[in-house]
C-alpha cells in the first residue's frame, strides 16, 4: 500500500493539477493524506471537490509551519511506501513504479530521492535540477556531504519504507528542514538510492517555502549547529539506547 503526504497551506492555484498528477498512478487501495495548515483560500473545498475516498483531510486549528505539518501527515501513514508531495508541482507519468523498483531493489535501501525539471506558474518549463548523483561512498562521507550541502535532497522527490519513519520521528523541534533530517538518518541507518532522472516537474513561483536564493553564512552555520546537534542526539538514542 502506498501513502502519499502532502503538507499544504494557500495552495489552491496549483492543488488540482498536482491531485490530478498523483491519482493517476496510485491504486484503488492508496491514500492521500493532506495536513492543511490552516489555509486562507479554497484549497480544502477543491480537494473536497474530488470526492475520492483516498484523500483524508486534517485540517490544523494554528499554523504549525510546513516542517511540523509535513511531520503531522506522515504520522497518519499507514502504508509500506510513502512518498512526500508539494502542493504545487506534477508527478511525472510512470513516477510511482519508477520509484519504487529502486525502493524495491534491495532491502536495506529505506529512501529513493531522484532529480526534478522546472516549471513556472504557468506550467511552462524553465530548467532542469541535475545535481543529485547515485553515490557509492561511504555512509560517513554522505552524511558529512549533506551537512556541507553537496549532496542536495528534496523531500518533494522522496519515497521511502515506512520503517524509517520509526527512525525519524519526532523530527526534532526547530529543525528547519524535514527533508534533510530524513536524507540524513536514512543514510545513516541504510541505503539511499540517487535515481539520476527526472520524475517531476517542481514549480517555482513566488510563494515557494523553499528559499530562492542562498542564505548568509551565518544563518547557515547556526541551522547546522542545530541539525547536529540533534543529529548525534538521535543516532546515540537509536544505537545504544533502542534495539534496532
């Protein structure tokens, strides 16, 4: 069974389209789970407007921001694959069975993560994001590849096995990026497959959570601090104090 996990908040420009790309690939016995951040616009009533009882609804009573939503929706998951979702970009066809043969492959690969093709607001392409290479290196030099920010990961591209959901939850609190923790302590704790093609197309747009430009140094050594901290935290927590 698959999940799917979309955290959303103002998102009625785009929700259809990406609804629309997502049912497409999954089957009758999928689901779709939405955490809305408490949303000022129609996008609740178009998503009710599907009517197809694979999308379940939580909608927040205060903004939680989109770490912690993202947190919220995946702690209502209840299948063995689950994939992360924006609520403005489009599944590419054959998205879903491209991902998982690669999650598939081997049993200790916990997360696929793979590359993406820009795209406007008005569905126009703009580029393509190539950066995310299959790596064969040791588990020591990935993690300590994403903590310098060269190997980048993007929760809009991940599927993973549920168990790793026992791994990374809670996402510790004022971790400003979910999809770092999760690349993380999958590579820590297993595999991770880089699939080098696009499945994809991530809009950008003016209201994109994700920041457009780099932030100052200071910024950046201050959120790592944070993430390593938490980090070796929670490595000690599951290798000494918790049966694996």
């Amino acid at each position: 069974m698959i999940s799917v996990c979309i955290a959303t908040f103002n998102g009625s420009s785009y929700i259809e389209r990406q609804l629309a790309s997502i049912l497409d690939q999954i089957g009758p016995m999928d689901e779709i789970i939405i955490c809305d951040d408490a949303s000022e616009d129609e996008t609740i009533s178009l998503i009710e407007s599907y009517k197809d009882n694979r999308i379940s609804i939580h909608i927040n009573k205060v903004r939680l921001g989109h770490v912690n939503n993202f947190a919220k929706a995946l702690s209502y998951a209840t299948g063995d694959y689950i994939f992360l979702s924006d609520q403005d970009d489009i599944w590419l066809p054959g998205r879903v069975d491209k991902m998982l043969l690669s999650l598939t492959s081997d049993v200790s690969v916990l997360l696929v993560a793979s590359n993406f093709d820009l795209i406007d607001e008005f569905d126009k392409h703009i580029g393509e994001f190539r950066k995310l290479k299959p790596e064969n290196k040791s588990k020591l030099s990935r993690v300590l590849k994403i903590f310098l920010g060269k190997m980048p990961y993007y929760g809009c591209t991940f599927v993973f096995k549920k168990e790793l959901l026992e791994l990374c939850l809670p996402i510790p609190a004022k971790t400003e990026s979910h999809d770092i923790w999760m690349a993380l302590i999958a590579n820590t704790f297993g595999v991770v497959n880089n699939l080098n093609i696009a499945t994809l197309q991530h809009r950008i747009h003016q209201l994109n959570v994700t920041p457009r430009k780099r932030r100052s140094a200071l910024v950046i050594v201050k959120s790592r601090i944070v993430l390593i901290k938490a980090y070796v935290a929670r490595v000690f927590k599951l290798k000494f104090k918790k049966p694996l």
